[in-house]
C-alpha cells in the first residue's frame, strides 16, 4: 500500500468539518452513464440558490462530451504531492482511491457555498454518496436514470466519434452501470427520477431539494422502473 492509499484508508475529517456538512444544505446526483445527471446539474445551476461542489482529482484532465475538461470547472487537477498534504492537513469531506487515482471533496467548497446561503450540488457516485449520508443524513441524494435501455444505448453511444471507440468503453460502462443501480435500489435513502423529459426532470429534481419529503409515492413508482430497466440491461447483455 503507497502512502496515498495508506493516507485514504485512515482519513477521517474534522470535527468542525463534519459539523459543517450537517449544516450546509447538500444534493447529492447520482445516476448511471447517460442518464443526463451533468446536464441536470448545469441546469439547476441556472438558478441563484444553487452552487456546484467541484472535486480534486490527482488524474490527469480528459476530453468529456468532445471538449476538454477544464480545471476548476469540471475538477480541480492537482498532483499527488498536494493530494497527500491535502490529506494530511484534513482538507477534504471524504475522498477515495480508485484505480491509483485520489478524488475528494474539500471542506472548503462546502463552506462558501454555507456562507452563501446556497444548497450545494454534487455530482457524485453511490460510494460518495453513501459517505455524505453517513456524515450528513440530511443531504437529498437523487439517482437520476434514462427511461429505457434503447434511449440509454443512444445517449451513450452520442458521447462518442465512432463505433469503435464506444465498443472499446461499452464493458466498463456497462459493468459500472449495472453496479452502481444495484446499490442504489438497495439503499432508502435515494429518490429517483427518470430522465425522459429534461425541463421535467429539472422541475422535479428541485422540488425534491427543497420538498423532498413529498415525493414518497413517486419514489416507489420511479424505484419500480428503475429495476425494470436493471432487468432489461442484464438480459439484454446476458448478465446473471
């Protein structure tokens, strides 16, 4: 184990910081490759009382959606030296190694957005957001999918110049898709929407941040469709 992973596997964050987070007001998106959730999130962004968590990340920027990811937009790109004094220093909310790379969020996106009276976005994965529900139970996590497997298919393979490149990635996304909906329906605490109708899917995803106790019922139907689609990927793809 490097010093990275070592420094991640025992990190906890500060007392004040935790004590931040449950205060702050947090939305936490979650949802498969495709479903829309980044275009979702720059939407609600729109609006005044809204403010985006940007991540560290010590990997190197991508091109995403056929543009550059640009730093302190898309991530904060930093290397690995300042990833461990960051660490070291208990500068970020929760972070993780995955695949030799370090993301985390920083207490310090938490608290401007805190002092600015904003409920702050976080475009997040099931892992992080399974974090914040332990640090902050009051954060709204809403798992965002795509209505059926054939819409999915065509959104994904958008993202990409050319048959080939989308064959070369479509595993991983495939695996990555079926684990992260498997975990999501096997936790309480998301409410899920179904992407078919982006003005719609923003309307509901901001009624839910700041009413979120009233959408008990649709959760259940919105659940019901989500392991409809699960169903399908996995037979469409054989998987057991």
């Amino acid at each position: 184990m490097d010093e990275l992973e070592r420094l991640i596997a025992n990190y906890q964050p500060t007392e004040p910081t935790v004590e931040l987070v449950k205060k702050a007001k947090i939305a936490l998106l979650s949802g498969i490759s495709g479903a829309g959730k980044d275009t979702i999130k720059k939407r609600l962004l729109q609006f005044p009382d809204f403010s985006s968590i940007v991540s560290h990340t010590t990997r190197a920027p991508r091109i995403n959606n056929n543009r550059p990811e640009v730093d302190g937009v898309d991530y904060h790109f930093i290397d690995s030296t300042v990833a461990a004094q960051m660490l070291r220093n208990q500068e970020f909310i929760e972070a993780k190694f995955v695949h030799g790379t370090v993301y985390g969020t920083s207490a310090a996106e938490i608290r401007a957005a805190y002092e600015q009276n904003k409920t702050v976005i976080a475009d997040i994965d099931v892992q992080g957001a399974a974090e914040y529900e332990i640090l902050a139970p009051q954060s709204i996590s809403i798992f965002i999918i795509p209505p059926d497997y054939e819409t999915w298919l065509t959104r994904l393979k958008s993202r990409y110049t050319t048959e080939e490149e989308f064959q070369a990635e479509w595993p991983k996304r495939l695996a990555s898709s079926v684990k992260e909906m498997t975990q999501a329906l096997s936790v309480p605490y998301y409410h899920v929407i179904i992407n078919n109708d982006l003005d719609r899917a923003v309307r509901v995803c901001r009624d839910i941040i700041e009413r979120g106790d009233l959408f008990n019922r649709q959760d259940d139907e919105a659940r019901l469709a989500a392991r409809r689609l699960l169903e399908h990927i996995r037979q469409y793809n054989n998987i057991v």
